[in-house]
C-alpha cells in the first residue's frame, strides 16, 4: 500500500462512525442522532482541508496493488474532489432534517448504520481512479441503499428496494463482463492507461463491446432508459431523506460512471455520440411527460430526476460527437450534474418537511399546505425555478450551455435537420420543466384545501423543527447564489472539474445575461 493515507481516511471513518454509533443508539439515542451529525460535518470539514491541497496543485493518490489480483486506486483531483465535496455537503442537509424526520419511525439506529456506510462508498466511488475500484464501491453503495429504501419495511417500501436491487444486480453484472473484457484486452483497468490502451488500438471493435456493457450497468445506477423503473418505485416507497441521496447523489455515480466510459473509450466516435444523444432526448421527454401527468409529488419529483439525466446524456453524447470543439457541451454537461444535485437537495427537502406532518405526498391530500409557511415558499422557489432554467438561477447557466452545444452539433457534428429537431425537443422539454414545477407550486401555495385548510393554516407556526430549518434555509440558498454570480462561481466549477473529459481550455467566457443568449430560456419557458 503507497500513497496518501488521508484518502483512505475519508472512506473507513463514515464506515467505523456507523458502527460506534450503532452502539451509541443501544444506550441512548439521542446521543447517537448527535454522533451522526459530527461523523458527517467532520467529513465535509475534511474534504474541505483536502480541496485546499489539491487546489494548490498536490494531487493525492493511494494505491493498494495486488486486491483481489488487481488494483485498488483513488485519486482526488477536479471533478472527483467537487463531487465529494457535494457529497459530503449533501449527507450534512440531510442527517440533520433525518433526526426531525425519524422522530417516530422504528429501527433509526439501523438507518444511521447503513446511510453512513454510503457515504464512506459514495467518496471512495468518486475518488476511484480505477475501474476495479469503481465496481467494488459500485456494490456496496446497491446493498447499503437497498436496506435504506427498504426502511419503512411496509409492502410498497419492500417491493420499491426490490426492484432498486434486482435493476443495479442486472447493471453490475453487466459493469463485471464489461470489466473482464476490458481485462482480457489490456491487462489492467487503470482509467487512464485504458484510454490511452484505446487510442493506439487499429480495430476497436472488442473495446466498443466492453464499453457498450459498462455503459449499460452504469446507466443502471443513474436510472437512464431502460433502467429507469427503479426510480419512481424507489422514490415514492423510500423515507424523504433516502430519496433525497438517491436523486441528488446516488444517480450521479452511475453517470460518473457514463462519463468515465465515454470519455476514455468512446470520446472521439461520432456514432457513439448520436447514439447517446438520442437515448438522452428520449430519456428527457419520457421523464418530462410523466411528470406532467403524475400526482404524487415525489414521483414527479423522480420523475424529474429522469428528465434531467436526460439533459446531461445530451451534453455527454454531444462531447463525444464534437471530438476536439467539445469544451461547451462537457462544461453543460458537468455543470447541470453538479445544479442537479443541489435543486433535488432542495425539493426533497420540501417533500420531506411536508411529509413530516401530512404523512402522505397526494397532491390531493397536500393542497394548500404551503400557505402561510415563507421559509417552505421561498425554498421551493428556488428549488422550481432553478430545475426549470429561469436566468439568475443556476439551472439557468447549466442549460444554456448543453443548447449552445446542440447548436455547435448543428454546424460541425452533421446532420443539421437531426440536431435541430434535438434542439426543438430540448426547448419543449425545459417548458414541460417549467409546467410540472408550476402545477407543484399552484397545488401547494396558490389553491386552497376544499376541506382541510384550516388544519393546514394550523401548522403555520411549528411546522419543522431548527435544524430542518436551518437544513432548508442553506440549501435553498446555493441555487440563486450559484445563478446570480456564474462566473465566479460555475465557471469555476467548470474549469476545475472539465478534465475529466477535456483538457481544453475556455478562452472566451459565455456571456450568459446577454439578451440573445438568454432568448433560448424564454422560448423554453414560454412552449
């Protein structure tokens, strides 16, 4: 074992933290809510001393040669140390609302006992610089989520982990045959000797194949067509803080997963790329539509999520069709995984401040609930406007990028009349966004319960305790604040999490308020 030491260190103490907090719940319960919340603000401190290394140039690595035959590696540069940090950011908001949201729930200690364990594996995933390493974090993170979605042990809950379980089973199997192909060729899955093994290759046939099965598996854990099942089932059975990490977080190994696989095996094949975009369209309508037509807000919020991975498939494929004119659609790409993750941090924060005293998610049943709660308008807002693109929100910033990339598709990818049909299906898309958000916002702050209303207004003055406040208030605030001021901000995101996929370099900065490239989020909004 060589290396740095502290990489290790992030992974095992949320895992040891679990297990001496499962002792602290046998004698005292409240002691353990506490336990939990130091485990998770330690780590965030952690990485935060870990991002001050890494950005001064230092690239911390730890390798363990010989695991299992092969190699265990982590590497915590760019895009992997901004997605630990959102990680570790994410647990924060959620671990402090899960003591308020628990609060008359059975087993909580063995919640704490496998939502930390996920944390532990959800760093080691992004820290990953070896596709060996990816499938094993891979694993854990399925087992430890499926004990979590399975929590309220009722029927729906069990049938919901049921199907999480036997969707990322079938994706892991085809993540291993890809692996053991990739093997047989190489003789290692290092990413990056991997890209460079693919690059000298005559006849990449046999590469395509393992790279179409490791696409295949991963797109499993980022719930893409066709293995998009799991996730309104998961969402709607799950406890509100469980669904908060799998939309906000557990989705995003999966495409970490996509982007590793198309940027080391199929950056430069323009085939590949339009496969990927189409798939991405058809996944962001899908998602759109049954949205639009649901009535249960944490599958539409699930729902939601679908479209926009969506959203980032179509930068991700437009970045493999583009080749060396990738920059725009790789910096939409990264930026609206990165936006996504925060607006569902905030919307199923919502849905779980609601869920805590109405005990269901009906439209029917909730109507009207928001009147007379600010902090619980106000996050929503933020959360509504940002997913639906509206400029001085970070959605904003992330979609305008991905539809500039379409646009370059148009005039270098080929196929002009191809991409611009893409480029009206993505605009109707962000206006479905912006309709099913607002069919939320009618329901829960402008209509008025037929029946109930007075036992909602009732609930106006204690309706979440002060850590759920406080948990609610600091995330509603990341989306205007990273939308308002994108270039000191997002673009700085960008550039230090773009070289994953690219090593080129942004010389001329989007000028995102100017009113022509703004024109393309009106007619969005105004589909």
């Amino acid at each position: 074992m060589t290396g740095d030491y502290r990489l290790c260190a992030l992974i095992l103490w949320p895992m040891i933290g679990a297990l001496i907090g499962y002792q602290i719940g046998h004698k005292n319960k409240i002691a353990r809510d506490y336990f939990a919340d130091v485990v998770v603000i330690t780590e965030f401190i952690l990485l935060m001393g870990m991002f001050r290394i890494v950005f001064a140039g230092v690239t911390p690595e730890f390798r363990f040669s010989g695991m299992c035959g092969l190699n265990f590696h982590l590497r915590l540069d760019g895009f992997r140390e901004v997605y630990c940090m959102i990680a570790a950011f994410i647990w924060v908001m959620t671990t402090l609302i899960s003591r308020e949201y628990f609060e008359h729930y059975h087993n909580r200690n063995r919640y704490y006992a496998f939502v930390l364990p996920t944390l532990g594996a959800t760093l080691g995933l992004f820290m990953s610089a070896d596709l060996f390493t990816t499938f094993l974090f891979y694993q854990i993170i399925t087992i430890t989520t499926f004990v979590g979605i399975a929590h309220d042990e009722k029927d729906t809950a069990v049938q919901a982990a049921t199907t999480y379980l036997a969707s990322e089973m079938t994706g892991g199997c085809f993540v291993l045959m890809g692996l053991i192909q990739l093997y047989h060729l190489f003789g290692t899955l290092e990413i990056d000797v991997v890209r460079e093994c693919v690059l000298n290759m005559e006849d990449r046939g046999p590469a395509y194949v393992a790279g179409f099965l490791l696409f295949l598996g991963f797109s499993a854990k980022a719930g893409i067509f066709p293995f998009h099942f799991w996730m309104p089932r998961a969402h709607s059975g799950a406890p509100a803080p469980i669904s908060t990490l799998l939309s906000s977080i557990i989705t995003k190994t999966g495409l970490y997963g996509v982007i590793l696989i198309c940027s080391s095996i199929f950056m430069d094949n323009q085939i590949w790329g339009k496969f990927v975009l189409v798939l991405g369209t058809f996944t962001m309508l899908l998602g759109a539509t049954r949205a639009l037509f649901d009535i249960h807000m944490k599958r539409i919020l699930a729902f939601s999520s679908l479209s926009q991975m969506g959203f980032i498939l179509i930068g991700i494929g437009a970045s493999c069709s583009l080749g060396a004119e990738n920059l725009l659609a790789v910096r939409g790409a990264i930026l609206h995984m990165v936006n996504h993750s925060f607006l569902k941090l905030v919307l199923y924060l919502c849905a779980a401040i609601i869920y805590m005293k109405m005990h269901t998610l009906d439209l029917n049943d909730i109507r009207g609930y928001g009147h007379g709660k600010p902090l619980l308008h106000f996050a929503y807002l933020m959360g509504a406007l940002g997913i639906s693109g509206v400029p001085l929100w970070n959605g904003y910033i992330s979609k305008t990028l991905l539809h500039e990339a379409i646009v370059e598709c148009m005039h270098l990818g080929g196929s002009p009349l191809a991409y611009e049909i893409v480029e009206v299906l993505f605009l109707l898309a962000g206006g479905m966004t912006f309709a099913y958000m607002t069919k939320l916002y009618v329901c829960l702050f402008l209509e008025k319960h037929p029946t109930d209303q007075e036992k909602h207004d009732s609930r106006n003055g204690h309706y979440m305790g002060k850590l759920a406040t406080v948990a609610l208030f600091l995330a509603a605030l990341v989306p205007p604040v990273l939308g308002m001021r994108p270039y000191e901000t997002l673009d700085k995101i960008a550039d230090y999490g773009q070289t994953i996929m690219t090593h080129l370099t942004m010389y001329h900065a989007v000028h995102y308020f100017d009113p022509h490239v703004m024109k393309g989020a009106f007619v969005s909004i105004g589909f």
